[in-house]
C-alpha cells in the first residue's frame, strides 16, 4: 500500500499523535490504547499506520525490534498485537486485571482523576485489545450508585472522553453537596452540644 505523505503530515501538525513512547517511563497499555485511539481517527492503511508508529519509538532497542519486525506485519490487528505481545504484557498479569477491576470502584469522597487513571489502566491490562469506547460501560459500574443516578437522566454517552467530562463535573457537584451535608450536621451537633 502506498504512504499519503500528507494525510500523515497532516495528522502529525494538529499535534504530535501522543507523546513519544518510551517503555521506561510510559505505562505500556495506556500510551498504546492512547495511541491506538487517536489514529483510528486518522483512517490510516496498514503501511500508514506502521510508519506512525514507529515514528513514536525512542528506545534504541525498541527501534531495533521494530526493524526486524515491521516487514512482517502484513494488517494493523498484526501490528497491535506485535505490539502488545512485546510490550504489553500479559498471560497471568491480565487474568490478575480482570479480577482486580471489581476493586476499581469511586466512591464520593475519592479524587476523580486518580481513579480515571487507575480503571483505564485495569481495564487495560484485563481487556489489552479493546477499542477506548469499549470502557463506557464497566466504567459506569464503576461509579457509585448517586453517580450512576445522576448519569441515568443524561444521554446516552457512546464517546469516552464524553464521558469522563461529565462525570467529573457531576463528581465534584456531588462532592460539594456531600460537604455542604456533613458540614451541616456537623455544626447541628455542636449547637447541641453547645446547649448541654
């Protein structure tokens, strides 16, 4: 297939893809999920994609691995799971995820981007070949049930990013309610105690 130098030009100058990966510093599944998401959006053929790709290596040794391998990845699903072979992980780590992720839960007093990162980076290792949208609905189940209540009255959400925007923001409204409650009770009780 040939290479449309300018639809990868084009892509690259509305801003690099995702930042360069380097498996040192970058978790593994998440760049790639990342990565994978956003040139999906770039409709890329196979040669395309392989070329970004590597593009996005800095690692000597990577580099050296994608050398040799790259000839022989003839389809993208061929490149992402090459990737995700080498890099990926796996085997035990990935059945170990998917029992973990019933532990990913928010609740209304945790911080919400902590646990955002924490779910993607479970969902990934326990669901290494899913599509980003594929997170909506175990994302959901994730959320306490207020939360969960406060979503129901939305529309339907069918994009991720979607998703985590609003329910951040409906997070931190929650949260103030829940202050405002307790902060409540809390002066009640000390003007009873205050009376005795």
């Amino acid at each position: 297939m040939a290479i449309n130098v300018d639809k990868l030009k084009a892509l690259a100058e509305v801003k690099r893809v995702v930042e360069v990966f380097d498996p040192k510093k970058k978790n593994r599944r998440t760049w790639f999920s990342q990565f994978r998401d956003k040139v999906k959006a770039g409709n890329l053929n196979v040669d395309e994609y392989k070329l970004l790709l590597g593009m996005h290596f800095i690692d000597t040794n990577l580099v050296q691995q994608w050398d040799e391998k790259r000839g022989t990845c003839s389809t993208v699903d061929e490149v992402d799971a090459w990737f995700l072979d080498a890099y990926g992980g796996g085997g035990m780590e990935e059945k170990h995820a998917v029992y973990t992720m019933a532990d990913v839960k928010l609740s209304i007093a945790d911080a919400f981007q902590p646990f955002v990162n924490r779910f993607i980076d479970t969902f990934m290792a326990a669901n290494p070949n899913a599509i980003r949208n594929h997170r909506i609905t175990p994302f959901i189940n994730a959320l306490y049930p207020e939360m969960r209540e406060a979503l129901e009255i939305e529309p339907a959400f069918s994009e991720w990013n979607d998703l985590v925007k609003r329910t951040e923001h409906l997070h931190a409204k929650l949260q103030k309610k829940a202050r405002a409650k307790l902060a409540a009770i809390q002066s009640m009780q000390s003007a009873s105690d205050f009376e005795r």
